[in-house]
C-alpha cells in the first residue's frame, strides 16, 4: 500500500523459550529470570537510544511453565523441582519423544501427570535433605549391610 506509514507502538517480550503457546497447552519452557531481565534491560536501552515513546510490554508464563531451559541462575534455584527417584528418564525426555512423535496436547499432558506421579518430585535443597537422611542411615547400619 503506498504511502503507508506503520509505526510500532508495542513491544511485547515473552519468558518462553520457544514459539509462544497457548496457555492452556503444555510443555512450556521457561527461560532463566536473568536471561529474562537481560531482554528487557536491552530492549529499554534501545528504545532509549532511539528516544522512542513506545511501550514495552512484559510477561511470563512461568505460572504454569514447567520446563525451564537452564538452571544457571540463582534467582531460580529455589522453584526448580527434580527427583530423588533413580533409573529413569528425565521428564523433559519424555515429553521430548512424545511430541516428536507426533503426541496430542491431551497425550503429552496424560504422560507428565504420569511422570509426576510416579517421581519423587522436590526442589533441590529437599534433595540434599533426603540425600543426607538416607546417607545418616546408612552409617546406622552395620557395616556388613550394603546400603
């Protein structure tokens, strides 16, 4: 259309890491709250730069996120949750292949409420504690036990 002129008004930055999705859909991954803060620092900086006006716009799934794509930063560790429960595979694996092979959203939600379930599932200093109860028993035991 000439003579057209389309100006920007709105920035939106979302925390997802891949493609936004609907929010009632699963498997969201989240990227770390620092990565996050870098985005929208950066993204003021050049709007400052251009002496712009425009309205930046943030948000988060990470209410009901459950992946996250990194857990470098500390500001995240006390909301990670894992499992103490051995030999098996991770959750993100899972859910990986099940939509690799061509999984329904209804599938994908059935395998993770499976996963968790079935799992242990804590945040990392509830690790460390069962971690540490179970090595204490250990050294309960006599020593002609295996633990």
């Amino acid at each position: 259309m000439a003579g057209r002129k389309w100006v920007i008004e709105a920035v939106l930055i979302r925390r997802s890491f891949i493609l936004p999705q609907c929010g009632h859909l699963g498997g969201k991954v989240l990227v770390p709250t620092s990565t996050h803060i870098s985005r929208l620092i950066s993204a003021r900086f050049q709007l400052d730069l251009m002496k712009s006006t425009m309205l930046l716009i943030a948000r988060t799934d990470s209410e009901s996120g459950k992946l996250i794509s990194s857990n470098v930063d500390a500001a995240d560790h006390e909301f990670i949750v894992g499992t103490t429960t051995q030999s098996t595979l991770p959750l993100a694996q899972v859910l990986a292949e099940a939509e690799d092979r061509g999984a329904t959203g209804a599938e994908v939600d059935r395998l993770e409420k499976e996963w968790t379930d079935t799992h242990n599932i804590c945040t990392f200093s509830q690790g460390r504690v069962h971690l540490l109860r179970t090595y204490a028993f250990c050294l309960n035991i006599s020593t002609s036990e295996s633990c």
